[in-house]
C-alpha cells in the first residue's frame, strides 16, 4: 500500500483509507470484518464523525486489540458544536465512543455560524493537551481555506476532505491546487459516487472496464487509482464487506500510464468550475 504525507510534515499515510458513513446501518459483523480486513491489507486510515450515528463504537470493536500506533484515525465536530467549549466536549466524546486516547486528525465537517477564531483555538489546545496530533477540515472551498489561513497561518491545516469521484471533479479547479500550494492533504469522500458508479455498460464503464483488465484489476480499482493520481490526494472508499474491503485496498499499489490517465479525463471530463462546491 503506497502512502502520502497527510499535509505538511505530517504522517505517512494509506493513499487509500476506510470511510464509515452509514457503516452503522448494516450488519454490525460484516462492518466490524470490513474494517479489519482492511487494515490488514494495509488501509489503516479510518476515517468517521460524531455526525455518523454509531460509527464510532462500531470502529472501536473493529480496531480493538490492534496496535493504535499504526493505525490514523481521524473524526469530525459538527459544525454546530465547533465554539472552543463544544468543539473540545465533541472530541473528547468520539475518544470515548472509539475507546482510544487521541486522534491523528479532527475536523471541523463544513463551515458553520462559528468564527474560525473559536474552532481553531479549540483545536490547537486539543493539540497542546495531546488528545489530538492534527486537526483540518471538510467541504471547504478555497474562499473557506482562504479565511482559515488567515486565522490559522501556514503549516496548520492538515487535510481539506471533500467530495471526489468520476463523475464529480469539481476539485481539480481550485481547491487542490490551492492544497497543493500550501501543503495541504486532499482526501477524496465517497469516492465511487452516491450510488452512481459508472455503469459496465456506458462508454466511461467501457473505459474503465478496458484499464481494469489491462491491469488484471477491477474497474472501482482504476477509479481509486485515477482519483489518487496527484501527490496530494488519498480517498477514503467505504466498504460493507470484506471482500469489499480488499477489492478497495487493491488500488493501493496501482499505477496508470499517461495514456490511460487521458483516456479516463476523456471519458470522464472534468467540466466548468461550478459557483459553489459540491458536498454530500
């Protein structure tokens, strides 16, 4: 499994994690399988929030009896706990909920009625007490990481999580040349679509289908691959199984040619810059 720094000077880390949104909502044993699957297999970068129910205790079942330092968990605050006093009870609840004594990453989910001021403080006293080792932030379009800069200075923000997939590649315009420029970690969430992976049958499938085989891969294998192509980007799929999770960790030693990567722009192209960033 290739691994990336996780923003400047920070960890190494899987280029391809584990997601768990909605990992709550299936079969507990299956979920807990997946998680452990892929850690196994190299994806030791967990990815939850407090917003994703019980996430979190599932993790914790999933990660026990493993070693913590070889794992990187990252959790979100939600936007409408992310005052200095919510954003450290937040934190110090996801600690609890995943029977661990500090995050290698928090988040703040999106961008709330909160001043940057707060939340910033609150995470730099969190890193002071060592209840966590970075912190960043989700669905943050580059005006948003703009502001926060100003709050924050150079070398504080870890990661900016964001939607990221084929068919969605809004990023590519501003916000990951805007990460790259001050050593910030892209993170790619859902990163097969929401329920709308490309069909076998559509030209792009075909496209995807044709690298697949040339790589005796699987064409969710060459998505991940595409999507992890820049030195800053990682991506967090979820899986529901082991076999997923596997098929998943796949991706991780994957490398495209130009020609493929050209094909998979055409086939999938990026389109105009959007006025608002897309999220989940």
């Amino acid at each position: 499994m290739k691994q990336k720094k996780f923003g400047a000077g920070g960890a190494n880390v899987s280029v391809i994690g584990q997601g768990t949104w909605y990992l709550d909502r299936g079969d507990r044993k299956a979920a807990i399988a997946a998680l452990r699957r892929g850690v196994e297999a190299g994806m030791t970068h967990i990815d939850t929030a407090e917003m994703y129910g019980d996430a979190e205790p599932v993790i914790a079942d999933a990660i026990a009896g493993l070693s913590r330092e070889k794992l990187f968990l990252v959790s979100k605050v939600l936007p409408s706990n992310a005052s200095r006093r919510g954003t450290i009870t937040a934190c110090e609840r996801s600690l609890k909920r995943l029977k661990t004594d500090y995050l290698d990453c928090y988040l703040l989910h999106w961008r709330g009625s909160y001043p940057f001021e707060e939340t910033v403080a609150a995470f730099d006293e969190l890193v002071r007490s060592g209840k966590i080792r970075s912190w960043g932030v989700s669905n943050f379009d580059e005006d948003d990481l703009d502001e926060l800069l100003d709050v924050a200075g150079e070398g504080k923000i870890a990661c900016n999580q964001v939607l990221y997939h084929l068919q969605e590649r809004a990023i590519e315009h501003a916000v990951i040349p805007w990460c790259e420029k001050h050593g910030v970690a892209v993170v790619a969430y859902s990163p097969f679509g929401h329920d709308e992976f490309p069909s076998p049958r559509s030209k792009g499938g075909e496209v995807l289908q044709a690298i697949a085989d040339a790589h005796k891969a699987t064409p969710r294998q060459v998505a991940l691959a595409f999507l992890t192509r820049a030195a800053t980007v990682l991506a967090i799929p979820k899986a529901s199984s082991a076999e997923h999770a596997a098929d998943n960790a796949g991706a991780g030693d994957l490398k495209l040619s130009e020609q493929e990567i050209a094909a998979l722009d055409k086939a999938f192209p990026r389109g105009p810059k959007p006025r608002g960033l897309p999220m989940l």
